[in-house]
C-alpha cells in the first residue's frame, strides 16, 4: 500500500539543484515544492504551506538558510516541520549553529550525490521522533 506522500519544500537560490532535487525526491513519494530563495519560502510559507519537511541551503542572497530558520521560528511559521539544512559549508561552526537553532539534520551538498541525499533525509525523518 503507497503511503500518502510527505511533503518537502527546498530552498535553494540555485535553480538547477533545485530542479534536480525536486525530481529526486518526487520520484521517492514526496510531494515537492521549491523556493528560489529564502524570501520565496517566507511568502509559501506565510501562504499557509505546512511541509513535513524544509531543507534548507545556507548560502543565498539577501537572506541566508541560518536567518531564514530564524524568521520561520520567529514568524510560528511550520512549527512542526523537520528542519534539515543541505549546503556545502561543512564547518564545524555552521553544523552546532544549525542544530542550535533545531535543525534534525546537516547534509554537505559536495559529499552526496542526490539519491545519497534523499537517504539522508528520509533517515533524518526517520529518526526524528514528530
């Protein structure tokens, strides 16, 4: 029996990976919607999108993935969304800032291929306990 598909909005400022990820993961049961961006998120979510998943890239413009965190916390925007952040920053510093700020999961962009990217966010879900 298919289980209903959960969904998933990724933010990313780089519209090829999103294409790419959108693909990917609505090929693995996730109902996908994109954000060019973090102000792009805000205006889905504050639309009233509920995604069972936000997975967040760090480096954008005008707003990065850390401040965009912030504003959706500050704005009681998606408070039972799994937080997951895909980047390539790997520092030390950039993973406690995104678990500080309740992040379930840090993946490093470079060190994934896409498919390796969708089992880590489906293990991330997994294991948190919603």
């Amino acid at each position: 029996m298919e289980t209903e598909p959960k969904k998933i909005l990724i933010v990313d400022d780089d519209s090829f990976l999103l294409d790419m990820y959108a693909l990917k993961f609505s090929k693995s049961n996730f109902s996908v919607s994109t954000a060019l961006g973090a102000e792009s998120a805000l205006e889905k979510l504050h639309q009233g999108l509920s995604p069972f998943v936000i997975l967040l890239d760090i480096m954008m413009p005008l707003m990065d993935g850390f401040e965009l965190l912030e504003k959706i916390k500050e704005d009681k925007l998606a408070p039972d969304s799994i937080i997951i952040f895909l980047s390539n920053r790997g520092q030390p510093s950039d993973i406690t800032r995104a678990e500080a700020l309740g992040a379930s999961g840090y993946i490093i962009k470079a060190s994934c291929i896409p498919s390796e990217v969708v089992e880590k966010v489906v293990s991330i879900i997994n294991n948190t306990k919603k």
